[in-house]
C-alpha cells in the first residue's frame, strides 16, 4: 500500500503546479486550498503565507541541487559522453525545478531570494565545468587552444537556451526532441574541443 501524501506536500505541490500554470501572483491561497483539497487555514498554520510557501519551493530545490550534481554525475573521460550526460542532468533538474526557474524570470526584481535560487544552478553548473574542462585540457583530451571559460559558458548557454524554449514554446520551428538536442547541439559542440 502506498503512503499517503501529508498536507504539507499536497500544498506544496498545489502551489507548484498553480505557479507554472499560472504564476505566483495568480497562485492565490485560495486556489492552493481549493487545488490541495484542505482549508486555507491549514495552509495559514503551515506556512504562514504565499511567501512562506515559496520559501518551501526555494529550499526543496537549494536541497536537490546540492546533492543533482554530487550524485548523478559520473565522468567517463570522454568528452562527448561526458558533456551529454552533464546537459542531460542539467535538463531533468531543470525540468523538475522548472516552477522555481519561471519564477526568476518572472518576479527576480521583487524577489531576490528566488532570482538567487535561479542563479545557483548555473553557478554549480559553471564549477563543474571548469574543473571537467581543466582535467580533459591537462589530459589532452580537449585542445590546448581551447579557451576553457568560453567553452564552458558555450555549454550553459546551450543548456539555459534549450530548456527555456523547450518549456516555452510548443512551435516544433524552434524545440527539438531532448535526444536531438543531445544528440545535435551537444555533441557536436563536444567534438568541436576534441584535439
């Protein structure tokens, strides 16, 4: 038998799924209630507020992504499987984060505490990185001309481009399959390092 969620998850996830269908200022305490089946009043006694509820997104994914990177990546030494699975993890924390993101992007100028949360996984993203491309260069397993901050920044910008347009748009013009992105943008920017 599977376990029930507890009020404070069903909230919660009320709350998540109201913020990316339609945004924090429209996410009422009224509609978390009503989309998590309880009183408003539990929400009130739980979180004290809409900002208490958000603090509970901030820190459930300041949590996650301490540990997505740490975890999930494991480095094979090849450039291009390794880049791979990096955007991939990048995308699926992306994607399971995404109400947290939308948010930054939203409401960064009147909330600094969630356009830092936003912030933080390129930042983490960025490190692992310039270690990862510091090691193949010594390793001559990338070119020694390669500009090892550039190509970093290269590949979070493909990363951060290709997820916003994937949750954005529905226009097959201008979203790919995650496996094409891989496959196409990914790879190729991979082999493009190779010596």
């Amino acid at each position: 038998m599977s376990k029930q969620p507890s009020k404070y998850d069903l909230i919660l996830n009320a709350f998540i799924t109201l913020l990316i269908e339609v945004g924090y200022q429209s996410a009422t305490i009224n509609k978390i209630a009503e989309k998590a089946n309880v009183n408003p009043s539990t929400i009130f006694r739980k979180f004290k507020d809409k900002e208490g509820l958000l603090s509970a997104v901030i820190d459930r994914h300041l949590n996650d992504l301490a540990a997505i990177f740490d975890d999930a990546l494991v480095v094979t030494g090849d450039i291009e499987t390794d880049l791979i699975n990096m955007s991939r993890t990048y995308q699926e924390f992306q994607e399971k984060h995404q109400e947290v993101v939308l948010i930054g992007l939203q409401e960064s100028f009147r909330m600094p505490k969630v356009s830092h949360a936003v912030e933080e996984i390129p930042i983490r993203f960025r490190k692992i990185l310039l270690q990862y491309f510091t090691e193949m260069r010594a390793q001559n397993k990338i070119k020694k001309s390669v500009d090892v901050e550039a190509a970093v920044m290269n590949v979070i910008w493909l990363n951060f481009g290709y997820f916003l347009t994937a949750i954005r748009y529905d226009n097959p013009e201008l979203i790919t399959e995650p496996e094409d992105f891989y496959e196409k943008q990914i790879r190729f920017f991979a082999k493009s390092l190779r010596p």
